[in-house]
C-alpha cells in the first residue's frame, strides 16, 4: 500500500488571517496580471470576493501587501509591495519545507499492518 | 506583530483519501463511546455522513479500521481495529511533529516589515 501525506498551512498576524494558498494564489495572480480583476478573473473569482480577501490580507498585515495606483499613462494598476512580495516567499519557503519534512516522516513510518 | 503558524495533514492509501482530522475525531469518539451513532452525536454528524466516513476509512485502508459486532450479551457495538489504532496514532504524531517543525521554522524568520 502507498501511503502519501499532504498539508496546508496558514499563516496568522496577532489572530488575524493573514496568508492561506487561496490568498497566496490570488497575490500571485496579481503580481502578473497587474490588475485585481483580471486576477480575480484567472481565479475564476468574483470581483468582490477577491477585493475582500485582498482588503483582509492589507489590514491584517503589519504593512499592506497590495498597492493600487489610479490614473497615470498606464492607467493604473495593482502592484505587490515589498512587504506583499516578502510574506509570499515565507510562506512558500515554509510550505515546501513543511511539504519535504512530512515526506521524510512518513518514509520513517513503519505500518504494521500493510 | 506577531506571527502564528497553522497546519492542517490529510493521508492518502493508494490515491485514496484515508485520514483527516474529521476521520480522525470520529475513530476517537468512537474509540470512547463504542458506538457509531453516539460517536455521530458526539459530533453533532448525521449518522449517514459518519457512516460514510468510516465506510470510506475502512475501504481505503490496508484493513478496516473500525469493526461492528452485532449482538451479545452487551447488544453489540463499533470498536477500533489494530490497524484503526495504528494509523490513528500514526496521524497524530506526525501532525504533532510537524506543527513543532512549522514553529520552529517560523522563529528563524526575520521579517523586514513588521
């Protein structure tokens, strides 16, 4: 029998939600797209939805993650700030190291009854 | 700011989802009340979603984890198997494990931001 073990993690600042994978994703999406809805959009996500969890994540950290600008020759836009782009790269690096330490457990696991 | 760190492991038989920490809960109360339908209530589960759970449990595992015996002098009953108690203890270990590992890992972290 081939026994696997998988995890999620999540990430809290002074008990409030700060980064889970779905808000991890939707961060990502926007670092690319530049732009909430169109991140939303490749989320399959509505418009309100994302804007709440972004509007979580912004008031829940200790900086804001994510800048919106209006106007300009772009347009505007929604950009990662550093401390965006800083608590994604924890939370990845973690999550792998999380992903790699159960693997090896669970190698050490000797099932009596297989 | 502080930081908290939270996990949540599932394992896989086969490709086949074998324990959460929902399969989990109910092979304990089981374990204590030696009823499925008073482990349910314990839960506040319908009996068909726990019966469900534990038909899943026991068709992905190596053997079943919960055994139920009809009559007797004590009208039968739902016990644990070996292998029930074995993969129970094996989940809760690693689970154990792995959240002193998340926080561990947290502590090295040096914010920049916070």
């Amino acid at each position: 029998m081939n026994y696997e073990i998988n995890s999620r993690i999540w990430i809290k600042a002074d008990d409030n939600m700060l980064l889970g994978i779905g808000r991890v994703e939707l961060l990502k999406a926007i670092d690319k797209t530049g732009s909430l809805s169109k991140a939303a959009v490749s989320m399959k996500m509505s418009y309100k939805k994302a804007w709440e969890l972004i509007d979580s994540v912004n008031k829940s950290g200790a900086l804001p993650a994510v800048r919106t600008s209006t106007g300009g020759k772009d347009g505007g836009g929604t950009v990662l700030t550093e401390y965006g782009k800083e608590i994604i790269s924890i939370y990845e690096k973690i999550d792998q190291k999380c992903k790699l330490f159960l693997e090896e457990e669970l190698k050490k696991i000797d099932f009596k009854c297989h």
